[in-house]
C-alpha cells in the first residue's frame, strides 16, 4: 500500500496523528476502498436540476461504494463511484493551508479540524469556475459542504457529506462506510 504522505498530512502537520487510525487509512493513495452509502438529493426542482448539472451523486437507499485517490501533481484526484457511477472531484492545497476540491464548475475551499479524533471539513469559499475564470461567491449564494470522517472500529470510516445552497436547500447528502482494511504498514 502506497500512503499520502503529502497532502492531508502537511494541511494538518501534528494533527494528522490525533486521526482515529481508519480515517489515516482512508487516505491512502492507491489502494481501493469500497463501502455502502445512502445518498439523498433535494426534493425541489432546481435542486435536481443544480444536483445534476453539478454532476453529484444520484439518489440510492445503498449505492455500492467506492473510493481511489490517485496522485495527481501537486494533489489528488478522488475517483468515487456510486452504484457504478462516477463522481470525481481534484484535491490540492492553497496558499494559507487550506483544502480546495473542485468539482464541476465548483471550487470549494476548507479548514481542516481534528474533533476527538475525527476529520471534519470547515468551509471557508466558495468560487464558481468557468474556464480559467474564476468567482469568487459571497456565503449567501454559494454551495455550503459540511463533512466529516470518523473511523467506526478498526477497519471502517463513516462518512457523511451534505451540500446546501442558500435558498434552493438540500442538493445533495451522502453518507455511508467505507473498509479501509488492516493496519498502515
């Protein structure tokens, strides 16, 4: 198994090791994680329009699950599929020690905290991207992600994920677990 020693490790620095054990694994570079999620969307009609223009996950009661981060540059890319469909998101670090992950047309930029031994994903921008045009959004009109990862025993990460945009509501939730397999060598 090939581990990430770059990205989540130096937005964290001493941190990193407070993670519960299973969440270090879930980051691992490489190896294949597989799981089972629940996945809602928003009832509204704008919201499964803004779901599917954003390319998030469609609704399943228990989506076959699988995650594979691979390196890519100076990041990550976080291949995901749910019941066989694709959600692939870019991973890197900015100046100031913050995560961005784009998606779509999304750019989204976080604080990363360790809370009693889970990872949890603090928003702090939002930017809609259009080529090599970028915007920043103001909080009352952009997509707000809250997210965490806890290990759940010695060898699973629960997951939950819900992205929110002011007045349209729910987009999208996800959450589920994740076997991240034995011990980090």
């Amino acid at each position: 198994m090939l581990l990430s020693l770059e990205l989540y490790p130096q937005l964290l620095g001493e941190a990193w090791w407070t993670l519960a054990e299973p969440v270090r694994r879930a980051h691992a570079v490489g190896e294949e994680k597989r799981g089972c999620f629940r996945v809602r969307q928003g009832a509204g009609w704008l919201a499964r329009r803004l779901a599917q223009w954003s390319r998030l996950p469609r609704p399943a009661v228990a989506a076959d699950t699988q995650l594979r981060i691979i390196h890519e540059g100076t990041g990550q890319r976080w291949e995901r599929h749910f019941s066989g469909e694709a959600f692939t998101t870019r991973q890197w670090a900015e100046e100031g020690g913050r995560l961005v992950e784009r998606f779509g047309a999304w750019e989204l930029s976080f604080d990363l905290q360790v809370q009693e031994a889970t990872l949890c994903y603090v928003q702090r921008a939002a930017r809609l991207c259009l080529g090599a045009w970028r915007l920043s959004l103001p909080r009352a009109c952009s997509p707000v992600v809250a997210a965490t990862e806890a290990g759940d025993g010695p060898t699973q990460v629960r997951v939950a994920v819900t992205v929110t945009l002011p007045l349209v509501g729910l987009l999208v939730a996800y959450d589920g677990h994740l076997d991240v397999g034995g011990p980090v060598p």
